[in-house]
C-alpha cells in the first residue's frame, strides 16, 4: 500500500511513527519540498500490514 503524507517536519515525523505501530514500512522516499506552502513537504511510503504474531510452541 502506499501512503503520501504531507506536513511539517514534525508531523511527518509522528505521522510514520503512529503509522509504524499498526504497519510495516518497508520504504521512506526522501522529503520533497511543496513550493505552493512554507516548510512543508511530502512523503511517501511503502507499507504492508503487520504479520501475524506466530504461535510458539515448545
């Protein structure tokens, strides 16, 4: 799945760490500056949802 995520730095920030708690991200495109609004920018990311915890047996 892919996700765009734009804000500040900041937000971005505790965007993809919320995200990571649910998802697996596999990739982070590097912060792309929107020349339309001030200290903002955009992200991408690769995600997938998180495996299924296994059951161990002994």
């Amino acid at each position: 799945m892919n996700i765009r995520i734009e804000g500040t730095e900041a937000e971005i920030a505790y965007a993809i760490a919320q995200l990571r708690k649910h998802l697996t991200i596999g990739q982070i495109s590097p912060y792309l500056p929107l020349h339309h609004r001030a200290r903002t920018w955009r992200v991408f990311l690769n995600t997938a949802p998180k495996p299924a915890p296994t059951r161990w047996t002994a």
